[in-house]
C-alpha cells in the first residue's frame, strides 16, 4: 500500500450500539440498563456517596461481564481500519462512550474512553490510578495509600467532565471525515460533535440500527447493526487509500 499524503484523517464517535452484538447491554434500548436501574442510584457522585456498595455492585456486575464477551466484527473492522490509516499516512481518531475493552480486545491501539473504562479505577483519597480488573468494595484499599473504601470505579458519572475533551476538539477541527457509530445521540457533550464537524463542512455518516436523535445534523445515514454496516463501511475506505 503506498505512502499517499491524501489519506483521510476519520474521526469516529462509537456508542454502546458498536458492542451491542457482543453481548453488552446498551442504555436506551428496551433491554437496556436504564431500563433496570435509575441513573440517580448507579451512576452519579452523589448515588457513590450514599451507597457506595451499590454502585460498586452495579459496576462490578458490567466488569465481570467483560470475561464473557468478546469483540464483534465491528470492532475488528475498526482496528483493521486503524491499521490501514496509519499505514497510509492518515488517522483513526476513535472517541467511544462505551467503557468495555472490546475496542482493545480487537487490536485498536490508541482508542479515546471519553467516559472512562470499566477495567480502571482511582482513589477518592489520593488519585493513584490504577487498573482494576477484579471486583470492588466500599472496603476495598486502594494500592497506593492504603484507604479503606478509597477507590471507585474510572467512569465519568452524570454531573462530570468527560475525559479528554481538550484533544477531542482538537481533533474535530482537524478531521476530514465524521463518522458516528451506535449511539442515540442523547447525552452531551458527545451528542454535539457532529455539530461541531457540520459547522466546519466535512462529510458527516452515521451508522446505527435507527435513526439517532441527531441524524438530521448528518449528511449521509446507513441504517442496521453494526456488525454488518462498520466491516462494510471500511472495506470502503480502504479500498479507497
Ligand atoms: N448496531 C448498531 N446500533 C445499535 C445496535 C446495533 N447492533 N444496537 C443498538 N444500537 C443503537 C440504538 O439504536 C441506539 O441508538 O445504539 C444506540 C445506543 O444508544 P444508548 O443506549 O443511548 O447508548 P449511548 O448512545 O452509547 O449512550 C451514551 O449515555 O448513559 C450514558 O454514559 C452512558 O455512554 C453512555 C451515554
């Protein structure tokens, strides 16, 4: 594949829809997560300070989980696509709002967690970070200064900044492409990228079983599962480097 200096520079947005297929419970969908628990109880600072062993059972439940699935072909697209974008002189900026590994699993070597990842976690009392891959307890110490009940889960809750968020607007500003992948566009700031790409004129192509909350801010849209629309977008795209 040669070197080629017009290699597109793809920025992609994925949602919980890019590990639906895997087996991962999605938020909004009928089966989803809100449907069973509130937002208000599991996933907010405040729901952490008032019951901590429920939060932490909510989210050990999700990582335990992680040992049961495995990347969809969708994800191996991705990191296919990673992979062929580099080797031509182009990028694949890859912000998800899913806190799975699957995206790594799959052999993506530099996604964005704007969310946070269930497989990490830091202390409320020093802000060691460190990875996380067994369950947690309000009595569980953290490895650094030893605080009983100190770590929580590295999510971003409800109420907080998402991670990263300087280098994501950078990155928008430099994309030739955007592409939204699984997502119903219903939480911000992630909700708002595609605006931000709309604004500075560059093709816009959201892939999601349905049409998103955001689709009209879209140029171009391909409805149905993901683990069909992503290996056939990007075969696409690299057929075309
Ligand atoms: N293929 C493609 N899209 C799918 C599939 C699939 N197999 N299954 C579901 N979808 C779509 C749904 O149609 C929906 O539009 O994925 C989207 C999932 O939407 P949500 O459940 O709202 O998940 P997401 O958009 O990732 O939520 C954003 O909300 O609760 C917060 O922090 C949480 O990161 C999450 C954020």
């Amino acid at each position: 594949m040669p070197e080629t200096n017009n290699a597109p520079r793809i920025f992609v947005l994925s949602g919980a829809g890019l590990s639906a297929e895997s087996g991962v419970k999605t938020f909004r969908d009928n089966d989803g997560l809100w449907e069973t628990h509130r937002v208000e109880d599991v996933a907010t600072p405040e729901a952490f300070a008032r019951d901590p062993q429920l939060v932490h059972r909510f989210y050990n439940a999700r990582r335990n989980q992680l040992h049961t699935v495995q990347p969809n072909a969708a994800h191996h697209a991705l990191a296919r696509l990673e992979a062929g974008l580099d080797a031509a002189g182009g990028a694949l900026v890859h912000v998800t709002q899913n806190v799975d590994d699957l995206c790594e699993r799959a052999g993506e070597t530099r996604t964005i967690h704007m969310h946070g990842e269930l497989t990490r976690a830091f202390c409320t009392a020093c802000d060691h970070r460190f990875a996380a891959l067994q369950s947690l307890s309000p009595t569980t110490p953290c490895p650094a200064c030893r605080t009983p009940g100190g770590p929580r889960p590295d999510i971003v809750w409800f109420g907080e900044m998402p991670y990263a968020m300087e280098r994501i607007e950078a990155e928008l500003m430099h994309a030739d492409r955007f592409v939204s992948i699984g997502t119903s566009g219903a939480v911000y700031p992630a909700a708002g990228f595609v605006s931000a790409a709309k604004a500075r004129g560059i093709p816009r192509l959201e892939l999601n079983m349905e049409p998103s909350l955001g689709t009209s801010q879209f140029s171009d849209a391909r409805h149905g599962p993901a683990g069909q629309l992503v290996p056939e977008w990007v075969e696409e795209i690299l057929a075309q480097l």
